[in-house]
C-alpha cells in the first residue's frame, strides 16, 4: 500500500516538473534551451519518455491555435493583396506619366511656368487685399459710419483713378445702395432703441424720483444750515442727470450712498448709441430732417401711451407710482436727449410736449381721484404727486399747475377725512352713557383733565369720589378734533406754501369738521328716538364744555403753525356757533319732547261731559302728568337758568292750550255744567303746580299767566257772570279780558240742548221763561260780537 502511494507521488511530482520544464522552453531564448532540456535526461528512468509525450500534446495544442488564428485574419490578408495589385497597376500608370514629362520640359518651358504662377499669386494677393478693403464699406454692427466714410473716399478719390475698370462701375453703382442699406439698419437700430425705452420707461423714472426723495429729505434734514447762513447750494444736478451733494451730507444720505455704489441715471439704463449713430447717418447723408421729424413723431405716440393710465389705477397706491414712474422716465429721457444731441429735440419741442403731457396728467388724476374715499390712499397721492412734481421741476419742466391741482385734491382729502370722522363721531355717541363722568380718585381726575381742558374751581375742592358734569364723550370728541388738525396738517406739508397760508388751511378744514360734520352728528343725535329728556340734558351741558373749549383748539393750531391768532387774515374757529345751535336744537327738542310727553298724558283723559256733577277731586290723568312734570324739571337743575324756565313755561303753556282746546273740540257736542265744574278742578291743579316754583327764576305769577286765558273762562261760567262780561267787554280793565267771545259762544253752543231733551237749562224754561230769554240774549250778543269782529278785520 505504502509502495503504491510513494509512486503516485513520484509521478505527479514529474508531471509538476515537466509543465515547469516547458513553461521555461516557451518563455527562454532557444540559445539557453540546452541546460533545461539536459534535466529531462537526469531524472528518473522513462521521465524523458512522458516528458516527450507532453512535448508532443503542447506542440498540438499551439497548432491548433495557429490554425485559429490563420483562418480569422485570412480574408483581411486576401483583400490587403488585392489592393496592393492595384496599386501596382497605378504605380506602373505614374511611371510612364513622369517619364514622359521628364523628357518633354526644357529650361525655357520651366521659367515660363513659373513666372505664370507667380504672377497668378501676386493676382491672388491683390484680390484679398480688395476684398478686405471692400469689407469696410460693408454695413457692419457698428461700422456705419466708417463704412460711409470709406465710400466717400472710393467714391471721390480712388475709383475715379480706376474708373476704365468694369468692377469699379458696378462699385460705383452699388455705393447708393449701400447707403440706403446702411440707413435702413440704423433705423431698425432706432426703432429697437425706442422700444427699450419703452421698457425701461419705468425703472428709470423710479430711479429719477427715489433721487429726489432722497433730494427732499436731505434739504430737510439741512434746514437749519441755510438758517444759520449757508449760501452754497445743498443740492445740484450733475453732468449725467443726477443729484449731487456739494459738501453737506447726512446719515440718511450716507446710508444710501453705502448701499448704492453709484447713482444710477438713464445713461446708466439705456444704451443711448443708436440715437447718436442714427442721428450721425442721416446727418451725414443729408438726410437729417428726415430723421428728426419721425424721432418726434414716435415719441409723441409713446408720450400717448405712457399718459394713458390704468382703469384701476385709482385703487392702490402703486397704481399711481407706476404711472407717475413711466412719466418720469420719458421726460428724463427726452431732456437728455435733449442736452445730449444738438437739434434732435429742442427746448421748445420738449415744452410743448410737457404741457400737452401736463393737461392729459391733471385730467388723469382729478378724474381718479375723485373715485377715492380713503384720506390714507389720497395722502399717499398727494406725496408721490410732490415727488413727481419735485422731480421734473429738477429737469427744467413747470409744475406750478401740479401744485394747484394739489388744492383741489386737498379739498377732495378734506371730504374723505370729514366722512371718516362722521364715523367716528357717531361711534363715539353711541357708547356714550349720557351720565356726568364719575372719578373716584385723583389719579382719574388728572387722566380725564389730560385730555380735555377743564376746570372749575367748585368742583376741584370736592372730596373724592365725586362726578364732573359733561359725559365720556365730550374728551373724546376733543381729541378726535386734534387728531383731525393733525391728519389735515399731514396734507399741508410739502406744499411750499407759508406757514400763513397752512394756518388758514388747517383753520378752515378745522371749521368745516365742526359746522358740517360735528354739527350734523349733533343734529342727528339730537332727533333720535331713543335720546329722551336726561340725554338732551347731558347733550346741552356737553356742548357748554365743548364751546368753552374752543379756545384751546385755536392755541392748540396756533403752536402747530406758528402764526398769531391777532394776524389779519387769521380765520377764526367757529366752534362757538356751532355748539350754541347744537344747544338751541337740543333745547328746542326738549320743548318738543315735553309736549308729546303732556300730549301723550293729555290722551288718557276720560271726561264724563254729561256728569251732574263733579267728583270733588282732580283727574288722574292730571296729576300723573303733574307728578311728571315735576321730577322732570328736578333734572333740569343743571342746566342754564332760562333753559330750565323757558321749558317750564313751554310746558305750562302746551298744557293749557291744549285743555283749552279739549274744551272746544268740534267733536264734543254737549257739556253739562258738572263737568265744567270738574274741569276746573284740574285747571286749579295746573295754578298751583305754576305757583309752586318747579323751576326757580320766575317773578311773581309768570308761569301762573299761562293759564289766565282758561281761567277767566271757567270763571265767566261757574259764576255765570255774563252781564259784567257783555258790559266791560273792550275795556283794558275788563274782568275777563282773555275771554275771546267767538270761544265762550262756543262753549255756550256746547250748553244748550238743541233737541230740548236732557237740556241743562229745561227747569228754567219750565219756570223761568225770565231766564230762558236772558240766556238768548246773551248768545245774540255774543254772535252780535264775533260778526263785529270779523267785519272789523
């Protein structure tokens, strides 16, 4: 077993040596094959014999290879063969060619053919250099004016020398052409020159007028320096359109200038070398005229469309600014045109063309503006309309009817602030409780004396808690004046108008918020439903306050401008008017009130006008509406003395007119004596409410006098006196004075029983015919004196 395994082992070690001995023949120069093949002999026995059987297989194996690769480059060595047959058959063609040539040329022959090829180069020379001279009269993308130049130059100096050449008549020919080629693309340069314009319209007026913003400001902020003496100017226009400091600067003016590297112009924006070189063209080719009218033509049309404004443009702020933007930017295009060309534009064309833009713009604006009811967005107007007007006048335009414009927008400024205080003011009316202002410590004293001037001594040395008379609404009405001085006030500014002149704007303005918009918020207060008698109270008292305070809105106008209330055209405040109306309308609707109040009591009386006779007390009614009237006139102790004793008096005279006219009523036909006598009963009532003084102020038996005129009434028919009556009537000392007789037949009418049933007076006609016949006489007369009466009026 061990002998079996030690042979396998030998074989396969001379296999493995074997492989290594070919590997070596393969790979080593056949020079030092020798040595390696002298191994194979000095090992083992038949080694050399398996060692040859290996050799044998290798060998096979590179045949087969060789074979392989043969077959795969066959047909590429085929074709190879086949081309260089041809080649052969070419070869022997250029052989027989060159000798022939060799033996045809002489020396003569070969100097000709050379000369002939250089005089063929020297004429390939010439042409390229014609042909790049001839490039230069070419229109190239900026070579217009050099291309004229050169054809000039051909055309009078160069080609007349060459003129007897063909090529140089048909040069002659084309130049014309040319230059009209030439101005044809330099007006298509123009026209997309204009139409960048068009574009950059707009950035360039932002640019424009944020310069004379910052313009403004910086005059502003340096006001003071010109005040103290300095007379170089703080502000110019530079070379390029722009402004420039000249030696004072402020942060503001620093902060920009470190945000902004340069001042940008329209030079900066727009490339302004398709003007020149137009404008040069057609000036050289005579034809400049031309030119000048269609430039002026165009930018009139542009002008049209720049001025005509968005249809919604009155509805936010930067529907305005864009507009105001593209006007700029024309105009600072046209001016630098203007100063940068000689007679492209003239200052008379551009002025022309400013006012015709002018009217169109005032026309604009007076018609947007108009549909504007918010003071915000007609303030934000009015600032970019000063700007815009700021920055033309920089550019030699006159905007003096901008500025009156201005007036009339300021006007139209003053109605939407007037529409947005009526509301205010209305608010403020509304959530007033109408009761005196309570304050309960010192701290709340001072925060409502902060806001509205009032003092009053009585007051001051009452302990707290205590009340100060007029209600929440009058400090808030205050300063919501002053708030309205300081919105007017905002339009005011930037005008360049006088400190006199924004006096009297802020006055009137001021003025017309108290007469018109203040005055009917009262007015409209004061007819409410709702407002009764303790409102209108508190409403009168509230406007004594604010009419006491009318002096302090003049100081307080007076501190904002600077102008004396003493100066001649120095318009005054008519507050004091207009809360004295407001008091009287007040006033005369608390007359009104009570009257209704006492119609309303007047309406409950239930008279039995037949009854024999009275109850012997007062009607309920009566002393209902008594009781009224009494604790009414307690609340009016706080008001002025001849209010309270005018609406007393008003009162008592209402009452009796209007018993007075119950008793005459075409409707009551009949009225017995009893309810007569109750009548009076309630009249009585009325005299000692009169006598009793509910409101004090009156002398003697004033108020009693109202009811004079029903008392000598009553006092005829209860003592049924009617011969003193008829005796007396027109003396100045007649007893019943008051008594008209046109009223007492009337009531004597209402006595008698026409239809002699139920009659009051039936006992006397059954025994007294006497007395019965008195009575007649009695109404004769009467009648007797009514129709003289008449006929004597």
């Amino acid at each position: 077993m061990n002998t079996t395994n030690m042979a396998e082992n030998e074989t396969l070690e001379c296999i493995t040596e074997h492989e290594r001995i070919l590997q070596e023949i393969e790979s080593t120069d056949t020079a030092c094959v020798g040595p390696t093949l002298r191994s194979v002999y000095d090992d083992q026995p038949n080694a050399h014999k398996r060692f040859m059987e290996k050799l044998d297989a290798r060998i096979r194996n590179h045949d087969r290879e060789i074979e392989k690769m043969c077959n795969f480059h066959h047909q590429g060595f085929v074709d190879a063969i086949t081309e260089l047959l041809k080649v052969r058959a070419d070869a022997e063609k250029l052989m027989v060619s060159a000798v022939s040539t060799s033996e045809g040329l002489s020396h003569q022959e070969v100097t000709a053919q050379t000369e002939e090829v250089i005089r063929c180069r020297v004429q390939q020379r010439n042409m390229a250099t014609t042909v790049e001279k001839l490039h230069l009269c070419i229109p190239g993308k900026t070579q217009y004016y050099a291309a004229l130049k050169t054809m000039e130059q051909l055309e009078n100096i160069y080609i007349p020398r060459v003129s007897q050449y063909r090529f140089c008549q048909i040069m002659a020919e084309t130049l014309p052409k040319l230059r009209e080629e030439i101005k044809e693309v330099s007006m298509s340069d123009l026209k997309d020159f204009l139409e960048s314009i068009r574009k950059h319209s707009d950035k360039i007026g932002e640019t424009a007028m944020r310069q004379a913003q910052q313009h403004r400001t910086f005059l502003s902020t340096v006001q003071k320096h010109v005040s103290a003496g300095c007379t170089k100017p703080l502000y110019s226009l530079n070379g390029r359109g722009a402004f420039q400091h000249n030696g004072l600067a402020t942060e503001d003016a620093t902060d920009e200038d470190e945000g902004d590297d340069e001042v940008l112009t329209a030079h900066d924006l727009v490339d302004f070398s398709p003007v020149y070189r137009c404008l040069h063209i057609y000036t050289v080719l005579g034809d400049r005229e031309t030119f000048e009218n269609y430039y002026r033509k165009q930018r009139k049309k542009q002008a049209r469309l720049v001025l005509q404004p968005q249809s919604n443009m009155h509805e936010t702020v930067e529907g305005y600014r864009k507009y105001f933007n593209q006007i700029v930017g024309f105009f600072v295009v046209e001016d630098h045109i203007l100063h940068a060309t000689q007679g492209l534009v003239t200052r008379v064309f551009t002025e022309e063309l400013w006012n015709m833009a002018l009217s169109k713009i005032i026309a604009v604006l007076r018609t947007h503006s108009s549909y504007c009811n918010d003071p915000d967005l007609v303030l934000e107007l009015k600032n970019l309309i000063v700007i815009f007007a700021d920055t033309l006048q920089g550019y030699g335009f006159q905007v003096n009817r901008l500025f009156d414009l201005l007036f009339e927008i300021r006007d139209q400024y003053n109605e939407t602030l007037l529409k947005k205080w009526a509301v205010v003011f209305r608010e403020i009316f509304e959530l007033d409780n109408y009761s005196p202002i309570p304050v309960e410590n010192e701290d709340e004293y001072k925060s409502v004396v902060g806001r509205f001037p009032f003092h009053d001594a009585e007051i001051e040395k009452q302990p707290f808690p205590k009340k100060l008379p007029m209600s929440q609404s009058v400090p808030q009405i205050y300063i919501q004046v002053k708030e309205f001085i300081y919105a007017s006030l905002k339009f005011s500014e930037s005008l360049h108008r006088s400190s006199t002149e924004v006096d009297d704007m802020l006055r009137k303005s001021t003025n017309l918020l108290l007469t018109r918009t203040l005055s009917g918020c009262l007015h409209n207060l004061i007819r409410k439903p709702h407002i009764g008698l303790t409102e209108l109270v508190q409403i009168i008292i509230n406007t004594t306050h604010l009419e006491q305070a009318c002096k302090y809105l003049e100081e307080f106008i007076t501190n904002i401008t600077n102008v004396s209330p003493e100066t001649v055209h120095t318009t005054r405040l008519y507050g004091l008017s207009t809360f004295k109306d407001a008091r009287h309308a007040a006033e005369g609707e608390i007359y009104t009130k009570l009257n209704q109040k006492i119609d309303e009591f007047i309406q409950l009386a239930d008279y039995e006008w037949g009854m024999a006779e009275s109850d012997g007390r007062a009607s309920g009614y009566l002393m209902d509406l008594i009781n009224f009237l009494r604790s009414t006139f307690q609340v009016f102790t706080h008001l002025p003395g001849k209010v309270a004793q005018t609406a007393c008096m008003s009162a008592c005279k209402h009452l009796a007119t209007s018993l007075m006219q119950m008793l005459l009523d075409t409707e009551l036909k009949q009225i017995s004596m009893g309810a007569i006598q109750q009548f009076n009963l309630d009249v009585i009532q009325c005299e000692l409410f009169a006598s009793s003084e509910p409101v004090p102020g009156f002398q003697g038996d004033t108020l009693q006098l109202a009811f004079i005129d029903l008392r000598q009434l009553l006092d005829l028919f209860m003592v049924w006196d009617w011969s003193t009556y008829l005796a007396d009537y027109g003396q100045p000392t007649c007893k019943y004075l008051r008594v008209n007789p046109s009223t007492a037949l009337a009531l004597l009418e209402k006595m008698k029983d026409t239809s002699k049933k139920n009659n009051l007076f039936s006992q006397f006609r059954k025994n007294d015919r006497d007395k019965q016949k008195l009575i007649e006489t009695v109404v004769k007369q009467l009648r007797s004196l009514v129709n003289g009466m008449s006929q004597h009026s």
